[in-house]
C-alpha cells in the first residue's frame, strides 16, 4: 500500500509567505517609525540645546585654538556622537546639525568671538 504526500507547489508557498510576511512587516515598520517619532519629540529641546552647544564649542575650537574640525569632536560631552559639523571657511561659520532635526550656527568674530546666528525657527515650549 503506497502512501502519498501531497507537496505544495513552490508557487503556493510564496504566495502564502506573502501574505502573512508582509503585513508583519508593514506593521514593524510603523511601530519603529512611531516609536523614532515619539523619541525625536521628547528629545527635541535637547537636541536643539545639543547642536547650539556643539556649535559654540566647535568654533571656539576651530578659530581659537585653530584646530581642524574633526579634531573638535574630542571636545564634546558624551550622548553628542549624533552631532554632525560642518564649516564655511570664507564666512568663519561653524554648524552643528542633527540630520533633519536640528542645526545651530556659530559665526566667528574677531572682536566678539563665537556668536550663534539669529534663531529662524520655532520656539519650543518646555513644560516642567
């Protein structure tokens, strides 16, 4: 007496991979979308408070001690790995910016030393 098995054809598997994989992992990608939103919003004042930090403390680095950019990243606290820097030479001007949250620039005079540029975006509103 022969037994047999009945074998889904490879194309009835993927389609049934599919079906339950790709919602799963719509939902993954919505719950990590959310969870960075709800993170980037809490930490927002200390993001902005952050980049205006690192701003002023890269150009005292870069136009008073005269050391390169990438040597200023020594000078920062711990928890600031996210800050990027960038510099305009001609003008003296030193951003820091994290990548589509926030960015503070710091222009450099000789009289006045390190001045963060006017502020051209939104208040933020701290609660205590």
């Amino acid at each position: 007496m022969a037994v047999l098995l009945h074998m889904p054809s490879l194309g009835s598997v993927v389609m049934n991979a599919r079906r339950t994989l790709f919602p799963a992992m719509i939902g993954a990608a919505l719950i990590a979308g959310g969870a960075g939103f709800a993170w980037v919003a809490a930490h927002r004042a200390q993001l902005e408070l952050g980049v205006g930090y690192a701003a002023r403390v890269a150009c005292g680095c870069r136009y008073v001690d005269g050391r390169s950019l990438g040597d200023c990243h020594k000078d920062f606290e711990p928890g600031m790995e996210p800050i990027r820097l960038s510099e305009n030479p001609a003008t003296k001007v030193v951003t820091a910016s994290v990548p589509l949250i926030a960015r503070r620039s710091v222009r450099y005079d000789p009289v006045l030393g390190c001045q963060p540029e006017p502020f051209g975006g939104t208040a933020l509103i701290v609660k205590h």
